[in-house]
C-alpha cells in the first residue's frame, strides 16, 4: 500500500507530518493493505492565516484493485486529529465496501 501526501501552502512541518500521517495511516487501515494499492491524502488549512475551530481539512481516498476510488473526508482543530479522523472513516468505509463485494 503506497501512500501519497498532498498539502496545501500553509501547513507546515512537512517531513514530521508525513512521518506521523504515514504511521496513523498503517495502524488504522494495515490490516486492509492487501486491498488497497494507494492511499492519497490532501491536507489544507481551510482559513489559512485567520485561525477558527475545524479548520483543519483531511481529504483522504483509497485505490482498490479493479475498483473505483473511495474517498473520506474530515475537518478538525488540528491536522493530526483531521487525519486520524478520516483514516477511521475510511475504514469503516472500507471494510463495508470490502464485505458487500465479497459476498457477490
């Protein structure tokens, strides 16, 4: 599973963030690396410079084999809480998904 992270010009911190998304991204949805070829994530800072609750943005979507993409998105204070946030919405997401095309 490849992950590739997108952010826009006013989050900072760079490498770290990767690191740390990289990780909240593996031990939330590793177990469904099998399925999932690449995982992109887009992060932005909705109100840039003037601050505000939720502003943070964590835009997340998922590859499947033979599959179209799947995409999550959430918004928190931070960006760490806006990507642990989505990777849970993906999974959820998902192993839904997963269990119904099983079944076919």
């Amino acid at each position: 599973m490849k992950i590739q992270i997108n952010t826009d010009n006013h989050i900072v911190g760079r490498e770290k963030l990767v690191e740390q998304s990289e990780a909240t991204v593996e031990s939330t949805l590793g177990h469904l690396a099998q399925h999932v070829t690449r995982i992109e994530m887009h992060l932005s800072d909705e109100n840039s410079n003037k601050g505000g609750a939720h502003d943070k943005r964590c835009m997340m979507e998922a590859r499947l084999e033979k599959h179209q993409p799947i995409a999550v998105t959430d918004d928190a204070e931070t960006i760490a809480q806006a990507i642990a946030g989505a990777a849970e919405k993906l999974k959820r997401l998902l192993d839904h998904t997963l269990s119904r095309l099983s079944a076919h």
